[in-house]
C-alpha cells in the first residue's frame, strides 16, 4: 500500500470563497480519484485526474465548480469554487494500487473535512 | 448504470450476537469491495471478493460473493463494540485491472451496543 495525505484535514469557509484540497501520494500512480461524502451519505465520484490530460468528470460535477491539477504522478488538487452550504462534506482522493492476484485496490487518503458557513 | 444497494442501512445489535449485512449489485461485476469506516475518518479497506464464490475472513468478519445472484454478504459473529462503524460495499463500474469507478452502495451504520 501507499502513503496518501490530504490537505487541510479540516477547514470551516465563508460561502463565496474557494478552498484548494491537496492530495499526495508517496508513490507514482496513473489515475487518482477524487469523491465527495456529503453528511451521513455514501460516496460519489467527482472526477478522475489523469497526469497530462484534462479530469474526467461525473455526471452532475463540472469543471467551473470542481477545477483539479494533476502536475505530476504523485500529486493533484482539487478546488471547490464559489462554496455554498451545500459543499459542506468530506473530500477524499483516492488511488489503485496493486493489490492481490495482480489486480488494484483503491486506497484512500484520510479526507478533507469542510464546512461552510 | 450500476447500482449498489445495501440493507440494513442502520443495524443495532448486543455484543455477542450475529448478523448478516446484504450488498447486492445492478449489473454484472466480477469482484467486490467492502470498507469500514470510522466516524470522521477515511475508509479502510476490509475484503476484495474476486470471483464467484470468493469467502474470506478476518477475525468476527466474513464476507462472500455470488456473482450470479448479484449479491455480497457481510456476516458478523460475536459481535463486540470495536466493531461500530459504517460498512460500505463497492462494485467498480469499469470491468479494467484498475477497477476505477466505484460505486459505492449508501453504508450500514452498525452499532453495537454491550
């Protein structure tokens, strides 16, 4: 497995402004995930971040509201703009790494915590 | 488009007891995945089920696969209070090496109570 750390673990924002999630992985990896939890809900897929090409977005996220990099093979952020209430959730990255029988696991980095206000 | 869905969503049991936790899954998957997830914190990574049939077990948990009946189970026994948190099964949506796009079925928020 790999190292994976998120920064902020946490931050309370003003609605309007924009919070930069940074995720760093201590291995090169392809593909790197990025999903929302909103409060007492399941996970959903933002987008996928490929090194040297434009995210792929989910139904239902658009690059204007969720803008992410992916400089290199080890690092991406994730900007979520012009926050609302609504925003308010748990942010995390996640990566495939090779797990058993050759096939990959994903693993998560510990999350971003936001709240707006 | 696959769907993930999970019953119970909220599961209250004494220690010491046993039950069973059901994922079941919209379209065909070839493997599938359950994590733990603690109150404010990231999700652990518990059973990769890779085949029809596929049974594994670490300590008071047990999972299995049929991939025929679309269905996963997660089976508790003995429970103890260690084991609260929320359980989550995944299928991934692309059937490649890298099984990216997890859907994630909505949780079980187990609770276990001495």
């Amino acid at each position: 497995s790999a190292v994976i750390s998120q920064k902020p673990s946490r931050d309370i924002c003003q609605r309007g402004t924009s919070l930069t999630i940074q995720c760093q992985v201590d291995s090169q990896v392809t593909m790197m995930f990025w999903y929302r939890q909103q409060p007492g809900q399941s996970l959903t897929l933002i987008a996928t971040a490929n090194q040297g090409s434009e995210a792929t977005y989910e139904s239902g996220f658009v690059i204007d509201k969720f803008p992410i990099s992916r400089p290199n093979l080890t690092f991406s952020t994730l900007t979520v703009s012009n926050m609302s209430p609504e925003d308010s959730s748990i942010y995390l990255c996640s990566v495939p790494l090779p797990g058993l029988a050759g096939l990959y696991e994903q693993y998560f980095g510990p999350g971003t915590r936001l709240t707006v206000t | 488009e696959l769907k993930v869905e999970q019953n119970p969503l909220f599961l209250s049991m004494q220690e010491g007891k046993n039950y069973t936790i059901y994922c079941n899954y919209s379209t065909t998957s070839d493997r599938l995945y359950w994590y733990r997830q603690d109150p404010g914190k990231s999700l652990e990574s518990l059973f990769v089920l890779l085949s029809n049939g596929a049974v594994k077990q670490e300590g008071r948990l047990m999972a299995s696969l049929d991939t025929k009946a679309r269905l996963s189970t997660l089976h508790i026994t003995a429970a103890v209070h260690d084991l609260s948190a929320t359980y989550f099964c995944a299928a991934p949506f692309n059937r490649d090496n890298y099984g990216q796009n997890f859907v994630f079925g909505p949780g079980t928020r187990l609770s276990v109570l001495p």
